[in-house]
C-alpha cells in the first residue's frame, strides 16, 4: 500500500551547489525546481498529502542575511509563477497550496503571495501540498498548546477534555492526516525540528542524496521501501 502522506526534508541544496562551484545559496534554485519535480512525481502516483520542509524556523534567524533574501525572494518569485501560470503543476494536478509555519514573522509582501495562492488553490481537492515555512515543530506545540490554554481560559474547553486528539487539532497541519513516510535527502538520519508530534509513527527513509540530486528512480524506491515496512504503530 501507497502512503497517503509523505514528508519531505529538502537537504542538501547548498552542498549541491559548492559541488558546481556555485554561491552556496544558490542550490536553492536547483532545490525549487526538484520539489516541481517530486510534487508531479507524487501526484502521478495518486498520494494525497505532501508536506515540504522549506525553511525552518531556525534558519530564518541564522542565516546569512543574503542567503535568506536569496530565499524569500525566490519563494515570492515562484508564487507569483503560481498565481500568473495556469501551467504551473499545483494547477495541472490541482494541489490546493497551505503554508504552516510561524508565517506573521515572514515579509509582509511573502504574507500577501501566501494568501493569495492558498486562496487561489483552495477549491483544488485532488491533492494537498503543505509548504513549511519559517517552521519549527516543538515552537508548533507551543503554539497549540497556547492556544488550547486560551480556550481553556474562555470556558470553550475543559482541561480534562485536553488528549492528544485536542492537540492534534490545534497544530498547523490540522486536516491532514499524520506522515505515513517521511524522506530526508543529503545524509542527515534525523528529523531535525519536522513534525515531532505527527511523526510519532511515521516510516523514516534516509537517502545519501542531496535534495537536487534526486531522480524518479529514487522516489520509486522510497515508496518500495515503505511497502516493504510492517507499520506496528506502538503494537
């Protein structure tokens, strides 16, 4: 069987392009235009859900400030591709288009592109692609938790009503259903801040490979190596 839900952490993208004696940032490039790739990849094999770790909440504060405005500026530029070419995959495969993340930190202008591509995309059902953003999965919890406190405090939820299910409505990715498979690129066997708590059953493969480097070859391979895997889910 298939997984409905697949996790991406896209690594590797800077050392892909120290490889072709590139400015370090600039693998993003190449990285943006392989994550194009992966999304029609999934759709032709009839995943549902695809959620994307773009650019975490860490990064946004420590990179280097041309680096991060290397980014944000190209994010911008490919959801304003988005929202001008009909062409674009999320419309030839009607992904509807989230963003998660702590995305009020974001510029102002990005924001804007955000809203308009969810909204854009909205009435698209076929498939969903969550694009994590500024994300970070424990400042996740805290922000669910937050706000299940202040539902707490206006009498909307009792504390012991307060279970996993609660919290799992409260997160970012409330909706979809949690990770059945989750790939890392570029030689890290960790998850590194990517939804710790949806993941608590998720299927890991871990690939030498970095991000832009991957082929339809090797996706293939990952979903034969999910269903070779007996899901146990703590049993």
């Amino acid at each position: 069987m298939l997984p409905n839900h697949i996790g991406m952490i896209l690594d590797g993208n800077r050392r892909f392009a120290r490889q072709l004696l590139k400015k370090p940032w600039e693998g993003h490039l190449y990285g943006l235009q392989k994550a194009r790739e992966v999304v029609e990849w999934a759709c032709d094999r009839g995943i549902k859900y695809m959620t994307a770790y773009t650019l975490s909440l860490e990064n946004l504060h420590t990179r280097p400030k041309k680096e991060l405005e290397f980014i944000l500026d190209n994010l911008a530029k490919e959801l304003e591709e988005i929202l001008e070419n009909n062409d674009h995959v999320v419309h030839k495969r009607k992904v509807h288009t989230r963003f998660i993340g702590r995305i009020a930190l974001l510029p102002e202008r990005l924001q804007m592109l955000m809203r308009e591509v969810q909204k854009a995309t909205a009435n698209y059902k076929k498939h969903i692609l969550n694009l994590a953003v500024a994300y970070g999965g424990q400042q996740e919890i805290a922000d669910a938790a937050r706000s299940i406190a202040q539902e707490c405090v206006d009498g909307k939820i009792a504390p012991s009503d307060i279970d996993e299910k609660v919290l799992g409505e409260h997160l970012y990715t409330n909706g979809c259903p949690y990770p059945d498979l989750i790939i890392r690129s570029g030689g890290e066997q960790r998850l590194s801040n990517f939804l710790p708590f949806q993941s608590a059953y998720s299927e890991l493969v871990f690939t030498d490979k970095k991000w832009p480097e991957l082929t339809k070859k090797d996706f293939e391979h990952f979903l034969q190596e999910y269903e070779k895997r007996q899901r146990r889910f703590g049993k």
